[in-house]
C-alpha cells in the first residue's frame, strides 16, 4: 500500500502561482507514474499533467506553458509549479501514482483545492 499527501492548495488571485507538492509514503521501484488531475464542480476529472520514469512530461493543452510538472526521485516526490493562473484552473487537484509489478496498481491522494479568484 502507499499513500500519497499532496501539500500546497489555497487561494490565488487570476494571474498567481501556487505550487503543489505530493509525497509517496515509500519508494516505488520500476518504471512509474505520477500526476495530477483535477476535477471542477460539475465536470469529470481529467488529467492535468504526468511524469513517468523514465519519460517526458506530458501536458493538458489548457496548461501547457503556464504549468510544470517535476520530479524528486530520492524524495518520491512530484511537484506542479502553476502559473499565471486563471479562474478556469479552479478545482480540486488530486495526486495519481501509477505502476505495474506483477498486478496494476493505481493510488490517489485526498484531493487539495485550488481556487483562483480576486
């Protein structure tokens, strides 16, 4: 089992940046996973943003060039740095981890709420 603990949600106004953190409570050996997904009131939740081992970063075309996913392996550990935020990014942000060893498996963190607004 692994748990995920995402850190860094708040309010910002339009134009703002806020950092999101997550920690994976042990490491995860072999080819994996990570992302960020968010899910706004009344829609579906979608993928923000994923960064495999070994692997580029992929993006959603509504953040590319404002969000940067990253990765620290030794701390197991993503980041997404978001920037010029707008209200359209308000949401939850939910941590996604990824991988297969034998079985799939796929692990969530609790969700951190992120609200652009002035």
């Amino acid at each position: 089992q692994v748990q995920l603990v995402e850190s860094g949600g708040g309010l910002v106004q339009p134009g703002g940046s806020l950092r999101l953190s997550c920690t994976a409570s042990r490491n995860i050996f072999g080819i994996n996973t990570m992302a960020w997904y968010r899910q706004a009131p009344g829609s579906q939740r979608e993928l923000v943003a994923a960064m495999s081992n070994p692997g580029r970063p992929i993006y959603a075309d509504s953040v590319k060039g404002r969000f940067t996913i990253s990765r620290d392996f030794a701390k197991n550990t993503v980041h997404l740095q978001m920037s010029s935020l707008e209200p359209e990014d308000t949401a939850v942000y939910y941590c996604n981890l990824k991988y297969s060893l034998g079985s799939e498996y796929d692990y969530w963190g609790q969700g951190t709420q992120v609200t652009v607004s002035s």
